[in-house]
C-alpha cells in the first residue's frame, strides 16, 4: 500500500528584547508573540516563517 500527503511547515519566530522582566513574565510573552507569527504565517500560506512583532512579543 502507498500512501502519499504533503507536509507543510508554518513558523512563528519571536525573541525578547526587555531585560529584568520577571521570567514567567518573559516566557508568556514569547510564546504569545510566536503563537501570532505562527498563525499570520498559516494566513500567509504553506511553507512560511514569520517574525513576532516587537509589540506582540512584550
């Protein structure tokens, strides 16, 4: 039996840039701001990467 599909990548990149911030505190806003890259990656089709937003990630 053959089975064939097509596996497609969408990317969310996002980094911090604030110092000091209580840790918790960074770790929410980085992975909120990867989360909204990765679906406006998704928006933009298959095979994409996109970066977080300075806003989006803070």
């Amino acid at each position: 039996m053959n089975i064939e599909g097509v596996i497609t990548c969408s990317l969310g990149i996002a980094s911090l840039e604030k110092e000091g911030e209580e840790l918790n505190t960074m770790k929410a806003a980085l992975i909120k701001g990867a989360d909204t890259a990765m679906y406006r990656a998704k928006d933009l089709g298959n095979n994409q990467a996109c970066l977080a937003e300075p806003s989006s990630a803070s």
